[in-house]
C-alpha cells in the first residue's frame, strides 16, 4: 500500500485525535504542571513529538462547524495529518438551533470536497451526558449519515450508552463505512457493527486496570478489522506500572498512540509488529482518501 509498507517497516497512525489548542488548555488544570505549557503544546511540538514516536499519520477530528477552518489549517501545513468534518452528538442540539439542514449539509460537503479531507466525523449519539436531546442527536446523526454516502466517505462514530439506537440507525444506512472510535468493550455491539462491515478503534483505556469488560472483547475482535487512537487531549494511556495511575494524568497527545499498540499486543498476546502493521493498513483501507493522497 504505502512504500513503508511494502519495504515492512511498521509505523503507527492515530485514527482519532482532536489537536485544537483550546482542547488542550481545557485539559490543563488535570495535571502536568509544566511552566512552559503553551510551547509544549503547540501543535507543532506535538506533532513533531508523534512524528519522532513513528506515529507517521494522524487523523485529526471535527466536533463542530466552527472548528472546519482550523482543522484545515493544520492538516493543510502537514502532509501527514488529515481531517474530518462533522458535528458531534453533544454539538447537535446546538446545531439545530443555530443552522438549517441545508447550510449544514452545504457546509459539510463544501469541506468533503478538499483533497486532505477523508471523512465525515465525529458523529453519532452520547445518552450519557445529554439524553434530552436524543430526538435532534438522531437527526444530525442521520443527516450526516446521508452525506456520507453521498460524499462516499467514512464515518467514525462516537457512540456512548447508545449502542442499540446507534446500530439501529446503522442500519438504515446500509452503504456507509466506519469505524466505531473508542470502543467500549460491549460485546454484542462489537458483533452488530462487524456484521455490517464497520472497523473496530482502540483507544489508551485498553490501558486501564477497570476496562475489564473491553479487554474481554478485544479478542472478538479480528486483527484486520482493528483500528488504534489516542482520542487526544483525553484518554491518556496508563502504561507505567511502577507508577500506576501517574500517566494518566498528562495531557493525551498522538505520541501516545504507541502505547495503546502495545496495549493491544500484550492482550493479544500477539507481536507489536502485527498490530502495527495491521492497524496501519486498515486504516488507509478504511479512509481510501488518505491512501490515494500519499499514493499520489
Ligand atoms: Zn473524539
């Protein structure tokens, strides 16, 4: 597929990563007191950080309309960062109030047209922190889910205690490819969503000492349907046993995709090099776009 490929040098790519710097100042307060916090964390730093960890592509994802031109700045400077455009489930209530179905729809596809542009996302439904606006999540869900067949671009779904609405509208959308980011460990949805050919990520809670139920399923899981994300600047990885819990409180950045790999492997029980190489290649699979740009 890609040169690296071919040549069997494995690398890592962060299907899921929010880089917006007022994502990483809201995270602050959590922990890594550094005084030099704003040069640390700049994007370029944090992507050149990824870059020295072999995490050689980064997948940088949209939540909201207004965030369309900053995720494009950054993945336009990059050759290696690509973006999505879509309105998250905790954004849809907004959404509907601030614009019609046609200038969101007319402002997603406008987006989707752009070269590094490779699919629509984030989208789907969240009852864990809004179930009030179940009716308006289901219906930005579904419009987008639209588009998507209509742009022919995959969709990464955020799916959080709505497992059974979300394969439900799956459903109705039978020509839609995606991956479910950051997946929780339920069984039965794992089973539903590869029925319909959707990929699998694994975020930095495969780390987790209490992600009991998602270690369980990872095996269920087949390789060649399994993707990896950080889901920055949330979700850091706990990878230091002698220091447990230590870890977690770092801002999350795409170098740490790294350790959900190795998170993966040690389950599994199978080489690091395996799920590098596969994660990498469904990936392009996955979001062809990106693959038919660095092919070009
Ligand atoms: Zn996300």
């Amino acid at each position: 597929m890609t040169t690296s490929m071919q040549n069997n040098e494995e690398f890592l790519v962060d299907s899921h990563c929010h880089l917006l710097f007022s994502h990483f100042k809201s995270v602050l307060p959590r922990g890594d007191a550094s005084s030099d916090f704003d040069e640390k964390y700049a994007v370029d730093a944090v992507i050149k950080r990824a870059v020295d960890a072999n995490v050689k592509y980064m997948l940088l994802i949209g939540t909201e309309l207004s965030d369309v031109s900053e995720l494009r700045d950054i993945s336009d400077k990059y050759d290696n960062v690509f973006r999505t455009v879509g309105i998250h489930p905790l954004e849809a209530a907004k959404h509907h109030q601030l614009y019609s179905f046609d200038e969101i729809s007319g402002a997603i596809r406008d987006n989707c047209k752009h070269v590094k542009s490779v699919g629509i996302g984030e989208i789907g439904l969240d009852y864990h922190y809004e179930r009030e606006s179940k009716n308006q999540q289901k219906e930005i869900f579904n419009l987008q889910l639209g588009l998507a067949k209509e742009c022919d671009l995959p969709v990464s779904i955020h799916s959080r205690e709505a497992s059974d609405d979300v394969a439900d509208i799956l459903k109705d959308h039978p020509s839609v490819k995606g991956v479910i980011h950051c997946f929780s460990g339920e069984k039965r949805f794992a089973e539903k969503v590869l029925d319909m050919g959707f990929y699998i990520s694994i975020s930095g809670t495969i780390t987790y000492k209490n992600a009991i139920e998602l270690r369980n399923s990872l095996k269920y899981i087949p390789l060649d349907r399994l993707l990896i994300e950080t889901d920055s600047p949330f979700l850091t990885p706990d990878s230091f046993p002698e220091t447990p819990g230590l870890f977690r409180k770092k801002v999350n950045e795409p170098a740490f995709v790294a350790h959900v790999a190795k998170g993966i492997s040690e389950r599994l029980d199978v080489p690091l090099q395996e799920v590098m190489y596969h994660s990498s290649k469904n990936f392009f699979e996955l979001f062809s776009k990106a693959a038919a740009y660095i092919n070009r």
